[in-house]
C-alpha cells in the first residue's frame, strides 16, 4: 500500500520539476526499507504467536501462508492503483515515469 502511495508522490512530483524526482527516489528507497521491516515483524510475530499460543507446525504454516496471501493482495491493489495513474496522466508523463521507473529497477 506504501509503495502505491510513493508512486502517487511521484507521479505528482515529476510535474513539480527535477527535484521532486530525488525526493521520490528516497521515498522509494524508503518503501523498500519499510517493506523489509514489515516482512521481520510479521515473522517475528509469527514466532511470538507460536510460543505464546503454542502452535502447530501445520497452523504455523497456514499462518504464513495467510501472511503471504495479505501481502499478494496489497501488491496487486499497488498495481491497480499504478494502472490507473497511468490513465491520468499525459503521454510525456507516462513516459517520463517509466523511464524513471526503469532507473530505479537498475539500482535494485
């Protein structure tokens, strides 16, 4: 949801000039992080439910499979939501976040 949030920075961003887009590079490499974090607090909460509620190793699994259930469907509402700024804006802006994008999968 984060990172969604981050490309509708951006995309309002590039319109304010070549500054924003430094700005909208940190948000993301600050996504990322956060995407990290979340990752190791749900694992770390996963590990604190097994020893307080004594899991089994079967319920244990289908807690992280509803883990990465939640996380395929935050990241398929990120996509709707990049799919439809992408409706809004104009040719030269699309343009101009793809190229942006394209520099931004290089550094990863």
């Amino acid at each position: 949801m984060k990172k969604g949030l981050v490309i509708g920075a951006l995309a309002l961003g590039l319109t304010a000039g070549g500054a924003a887009l430094t700005t909208s590079q940190d948000l993301f490499a600050h996504a990322k992080e956060f995407k990290a974090k979340m990752e190791e607090r749900q694992q770390k909460r996963l590990e604190k439910m097994t020893r307080e509620l004594n899991l089994t190793s079967d319920q244990k699994a289908k807690i992280q499979s509803l883990f990465n259930d939640q996380r395929a469907k935050m990241k398929a509402i990120r996509e709707e939501t990049h799919t439809k700024m992408l409706a809004l804006l104009n040719a030269d802006q699309k343009a101009k976040l793809e190229k942006w994008r394209e520099g931004k999968r290089k550094k990863d």
